[in-house]
C-alpha cells in the first residue's frame, strides 16, 4: 500500500526468518550496478553498504561481494562494506581471516556503531578495516555533557593512532558539526546534510 517501513522494523524480522540472506544479496548487487551506472558517467561516489551478522557468518559473503564486483567491473574502492562493532567482537578470533580476504577484493571495511559494544583494542588493531563509525547516540548531548564529548573526543584520537577515518553518524546541527570538526574528526553523515533521497 506504499507505507514506508523502517530498517529498525523489517532488519530484526528478517534476520529471524532468514530472509536476510537473500535481502541482503539484492541490496549488494543494486548498490554495485548503480556504482558501475555512476562510474561509467564519471561519477566517483562512494558507496556504502550494511552487512548483517547472518550475512557474515554464513560464509557466503566473500562470493556475494566478488561476483557483483567482477560482474560490474566497478572500482571496488568506492564500495564500503559496514559490519557493526558487535558482529566483529562477537567472534574476533574468527573474524580476522574473512575480513582479510574481503579486503583484497578491494572494498573499503568499516566498522559500524564503534562504541556501543565492548571493543577489544588488541582486536582493533589486527582487525584490517579502514574506518570506525561512532555511533550517534553519542552525539546527541555532546555540546551539553562534558562527557560525552570526551568520550567521543577519546575515540577519534584512538581512532588516528591506528590510522583509521573516523566517520560520526547522526549529525543533525552546525554546533555538533562544529564541535566534531574542532576534535579533528574526519566525516560527517546526518540530517544537518541530507534526508534520504533518490538517486535521481
């Protein structure tokens, strides 16, 4: 009927039926033709797509990122894949080997919702991603709460010390932007810039 369904509704529901899988797989293979629609028109924009713990542990995403790759003949480097903090931790030792062969397809490796879990630094550091994401749950009170900001402040220098982009979710206001451009972090995504929109 045209109701618009959220991810935070229909992600849990899929992932408990499996469907994910193959949700998955489509979402992968559209984001990589509309980048091989991009690039052939000299539009280098980067890409970034979600990838689920199922996904991950299922073994089959090394050939669901290949096939599209190849398929498209698009410059992998502009295909981001964001695997959540907790999908890496919950299975680091695990985790090294898939993300190693994944990365030598070329796709940058993201590591989404930084914070929020329980991070092993040992594990950050061997762990061959190019980015962290600080979730936007703290952001919401960093220009009030001392804390806060310290806490995100703490992320972006450890961050840099492991030669990572730090990326800050949910920048929704220039006294947040500006007070994150002041701790040196390095990318922005949020409603301040943009809602949603087509790719027209």
């Amino acid at each position: 009927d045209g109701t618009l369904i959220f991810p935070d509704q229909f992600i849990p529901l899929a992932e408990e039926t499996g469907l994910i899988i193959s949700l998955g797989e489509w979402v992968l293979k559209e984001a990589c033709a509309q980048l091989a629609r991009w690039q052939a028109q000299g539009i280098w924009l980067q890409v970034a797509v979600n990838v689920s713990a199922k996904q991950f542990n299922d073994g089959f995403l090394l050939h669901l990122v290949k096939e599209p790759l190849q398929s498209k003949g698009i410059n992998a480097k502009y295909l981001t894949l964001e695997l959540t903090e907790s999908l890496l931790m919950g299975n680091a030792e695990q985790a090294v080997e898939p993300l190693n062969h994944l990365m030598a397809l070329g796709p940058k490796i993201s590591m989404d919702d930084f914070g929020t879990g329980y991070s092993s630094l040992s594990y950050l550091k061997r762990f061959p991603i190019h980015e962290l994401k600080i979730d936007r749950s703290f952001l919401t009170d960093i220009t009030h709460n001392p804390e806060a900001r310290a806490l995100v402040s703490a992320m972006i220098y450890l961050a840099h010390e492991f030669s990572l982009t730090v990326v800050a979710e949910g920048v929704e206001n220039q006294e947040q932007l500006d007070l994150l451009s002041n701790l040196n972090c390095d990318q922005y995504q949020g409603y301040f810039f943009s809602r949603p929109i087509r790719v027209e």
